[in-house]
C-alpha cells in the first residue's frame, strides 16, 4: 500500500518538474537558444512535450526507461539550457 503511494507521489513530482520545463522553454525566443549554443527550440519542445506526454499517458513504473530518459532531460534543461538561456536575456 505504501509503494503505491510513493509511485504517486514521485510521479506527481515528475509531472510538475516536466510541465515546468517545458513552459520555461516556451518563454525564450529561438535566437536566444542559437545564441547559447544550444540544440534549437523547436527541438527543446519537442523533448520536453514528448517527456511529459509519456509521462501522462503511460501508466505503470515512474522510473521505468523511457521516463528516466525524459527526466534526465528535463533536468538537463533545467541545469544547463535554462540557466544559459536567462543568462542571454539579462543582457
């Protein structure tokens, strides 16, 4: 009964992390993206959407492959690309 709970709660906290991501990259523009040597934005959406979307839709284990795939790429985004990103537009 606990592991249940715990399966929620994680991929409630995925959800979130995923739906942030993927929000955060609609706010920069596309030349910000090739400014910071960064892969486009078009493909930084497409990620992250795909990322969320499987975590939707794809009921079963939150830490199965394809939802740790989408997490470390949220989280890369999170990391490197979004920081890089709100560094170019301070300027």
């Amino acid at each position: 009964m606990v592991e249940g709970w715990i399966s929620l709660a994680i991929s409630y906290a995925l959800i979130a992390v995923k739906a942030f991501a993927l929000v955060s990259s609609l706010g920069f523009s596309g030349e910000a993206y090739s400014a910071g040597d960064k892969l486009s934005k078009p493909a930084w959406v497409a990620i992250l959407a795909l990322g969320l979307a499987a975590q939707l839709l794809l009921r079963g284990n939150p830490l199965s492959l394809i939802h740790l795939a989408f997490t470390i790429a949220a989280f890369v985004y999170l990391a490197d690309v979004r920081p890089a990103l709100a560094e170019l537009t301070r300027r």
